[in-house]
C-alpha cells in the first residue's frame, strides 16, 4: 500500500487529457485514417467512425482508465489485482507496448530523416523515386536516427509523470494541433493544373473526403467499411496496449472521468477528422485519385514529398511544417507506449524508475536494431496470413496489431462483463460524484456488442473470416 500512496499523479484533468490525447494521436491518425476514409467511400467512413467512437471507442477507454485508477497499477499487475486468475492478461498488455516500441522508434527515426530535410532546405530530394528505399536500407542512418528518437523520448520518460510526461504534453500537444490546423487549411486553398490541362483544388478534394459515395456500396461494403472504422478506432485510441491502464492509475481519485474521458474522444477524433484535411485534398490536388491509394509509409514517406515538391518554393516550407507534427505525434505516443512498460516493471519488480527506464531503453534499443538491419543484413521475405509480404518490422506489427491487442480487449471484455460485472467499472467512475451518462450504454456495450465486434475483428485480421 505504501507504494501506492506514494504513487505519482497527474496534476490536474488538463495534464491528463492531453498526455492520453497525445497518446493516441500518433503515425496511425495521420497515414491510415485518411487513406480508409478515401477508400470506403469519405462521409460514410466518416459517420461510422464517429458513432463507434461514441460507443465502441468510449467503452473501452473507460474501461481500461478505471481499471488503472481503481487498482493504482500498471497493466502487468493491475488485472491480477482485479483477479488473481487474471494475471496473465496482464502480462499479455504489458508484451504489446514491449514489441510497439523498438519498431516505433524506427519508424521515429524516419521522420527524424524527413523533418532534417526538410528544415535544412533538401526537401526536393526527398521527392526524388528511391529516396526512401535506398534510405531504410542503408546500414548506419537508421540505426543512428533510431538513437536520436529514442534519446528524445526516453529522456522524457525518464524525468516521470509529472516534469517529463505531463509537461511535455502541455507543450508538444498545443504546438501539434496548431500545426494541424494550420497545414489542413492551407491544403484547402491549393490548386493545380496538371501536364494534360486537368485543374484540381483542395476543395474538390475536401468534398471526396466528407461527402458519402454510395455508388459502389454493396451489404459485404458496408460491413468492409464498419470493419475498417472499427480497426482504426481500436488502434487509433491505444486501448488493449496497457497505456491507458497505465496512465489511468496516475489519475486522482477526485477527478471528473466521464468528462476527461468525452474530452479524450473529442480531440482524438478531430486531429484524425483534420488529418483527412490535411492530407486528402493535397494529395488528390497534385496527384488525382491514383495517389489517394497510398496509405502508411508509403503516403508519408513517398507520396507526400512528391506533393510538397509540386507546390514549388512554399513546399519546403510546408513539408518542414508537415513532418514537425508528425515528430510530436510520434514522440508523444512513443512516450506513452514507453511509460506503460516502464511502470509495469516498477510495480511488478519494484524497481526506480531511473533502473526500469534504462531496462526498457535497452529492449528498445536492441530491437529496433535488428529492425534496422531487417531491411539489409537480415533481410528475408515472409507472407502472413493476411497476404502481406512482411520484413522483421511488419512482423512484429502483425502480431502486436493483429493477434495480441484484440486478445487483450476481448479479455478485458470478459474479465470486466462478466466476471467482475460492468459495476466494478461503473462505481469506479462515479466515486467522485460524477454521473455516468452513458451507463447502459456501456453495460450493453461491455457484455455483448464489444466482444462480438473485436472476435469478428480478430478473425478477420487472421484471415479466418473472409466473407467480409
């Protein structure tokens, strides 16, 4: 108990929306969103989005925040608390954040790369066809800028809750929305003229994006696109990766959830909407519909320089502008999936969190190596079962993304529906004297719904459902 009493918490309601908003706006909001959002027909991916956000979203991000503050504990030992039988959940959320993190750290090492460009004036060069490739290929750049990222972000780690989590949140979070707006609003006053005599705006582009297409829309569509909304969602909010468990336990026991929890899910939604804004009318402006196929690195790292290059002088601007976001996202999220291994090995081994920090510093450093040198020395090609060709990086993903976090939130499902009942949660969230606005919704959601969707998610993901 004693370690409990003295368990750091976030200093006030703001410090912790922000650190959970920054948390789960990273690399998927920003190259995923808008490309799902171009393929499954703009508007209707829109609305689906936002009515699971809503429901699906908002049940388990409760849950998994008031099983932090109720247990003051991070996801290795929080669900062996709740349950002793139920430890091993724990240790499942606790090994998705340890395999995220060495491979998200490469990835930061890239944007490192880019932003570099960028800021020194070679953003043409960048644009240039095999930039990217001859780049992550190379034997030292990814390994030395994969210990620039990681330097950044274990530094905040390591200064805690408080002078490291929270208040660089408090800067990097306002800066980061800032930027966006900014660069979605002047993506929507571009205009171009191709080779052929074609003009194209980013209103034009901006209407693909939010308008619903129906044209195409079968029974198997719809189901493709509440799949799709659903994946992203479950992905985007970082539940089932123990980080909100995590952060949830640094939370006070006064403070106001449901409202924290609303405001978590507004901001969320709308640097992923914006996003959308930023991207998809650039994209489609300089590049037609062809170029609004390109989704994750390939839409970051090839696409988008090959638009900031046709805007002329001002796209080195803007892409210096455009990839300093990206930066903040990804070292805010990388700090979050960071702190969750972090502080599940002070509370499980009782360690300083100077001595954990420098544990899982480590881990991250060796892994994102043998990352690195995935796409030279140790290259090999493998097909998962979703038909992907995989390198050691979309390995790790596949079973971090794919397999283990749907398990953890189906298991969280269980554990929270049905064996402890929706009630554990519940009481948690209106200790404080807060109403929970939503609470049959959430029972309904916690018991039936959620599992039932994320089983089907898991299928699909695994390829064992192929009818939709």
């Amino acid at each position: 108990m004693k370690r409990e009493k003295n368990r750091n918490s976030f200093s006030g309601s703001i410090g912790f929306v922000l650190t959970a908003a920054g948390s789960a706006v990273g690399l998927g909001n920003i190259w995923r969103f808008p490309y799902l959002a171009a393929k499954d027909g703009g508007g209707l991916f829109l609305v689906i989005y936002l009515i699971l956000a809503l429901t699906f979203g908002f049940t388990l991000l409760t849950t998994e925040i008031a099983i932090g503050r109720k247990t003051k504990q991070s996801p290795l030992t929080a669900y062996a608390k709740l349950n002793s039988k139920w430890g091993f959940l724990g240790v499942i959320a606790c090994l998705v954040p340890v395999i995220i993190m060495p491979y998200y750290c490469v990835i930061g090492g890239w944007v490192v790369k880019y932003f570099l460009a960028y800021l020194t004036g070679n953003g043409a060069a960048a644009a240039e066809d095999g930039y990217f490739t001859g780049f992550i290929t190379g034997e030292w750049q990814p390994i030395a800028l994969l210990f620039v990222f990681l330097l950044m972000v274990a530094f905040i780690v390591f200064r805690g809750i408080n002078k490291g989590i929270e208040s660089s949140s408090k800067i990097l979070m306002p800066l980061l929305l800032l930027l966006v707006v900014g660069i979605a609003f002047f993506s929507l006053t571009i205009h171009y003229e191709d080779e052929t005599g074609v003009a194209r705006t980013g209103m034009q582009g901006f209407l693909i994006y939010v308008v619903p297409d129906f044209s195409e829309m079968t029974v198997k569509g719809f189901f493709t696109v509440l799949l799709d909304a659903m994946g992203q969602l479950f992905f985007s909010l970082s539940v089932a990766m123990g980080i909100m468990v995590a952060y949830g336990s640094y939370v006070k026991d006064d403070a106001n959830l449901v409202r924290s929890i609303n405001q978590i899910e507004i901001f969320d939604t709308a640097v992923a909407f914006l996003a959308g804004v930023m991207i998809i009318p650039a994209v489609y402006t300089f590049m037609g519909r062809e170029g609004m196929a390109a989704s994750g690195p390939s839409l970051m790292f090839v696409s988008l320089p090959k638009v900031f290059a046709s805007m002329g002088k001002i796209g080195n601007l803007v892409g210096c502008l455009f990839f300093a976001m990206v930066l903040f996202a990804a070292i805010t999220s990388a700090v979050s999936v960071m702190e969750a291994v972090v502080s599940s090995f002070m509370d499980k081994f009782h360690m300083t969190r100077t001595k954990a920090a420098t544990v899982e510093t480590i881990i991250a450093i060796v892994g994102g190596v043998i990352v690195c040198l995935g796409y030279n020395k140790l290259y090999f090609e493998l097909k998962l079962p979703n038909g992907a060709i995989a390198q050691i990086l979309d390995i790790m993903d596949y079973i971090s993304n794919n397999l283990l976090m749907p398990l953890v939130a189906i298991g969280t499902c269980v554990l929270i529906g049905w064996i402890l009942k929706p009630k554990a949660v519940i009481d948690e969230v209106e200790k404080s004297g807060s109403r929970f606005g939503r609470k049959r919704l959430y029972v309904v959601m916690i018991q039936y719904i959620a599992p039932i969707l994320l089983v089907i998610l898991l299928l699909k993901s695994v390829e064992i459902l192929t009818i939709i």
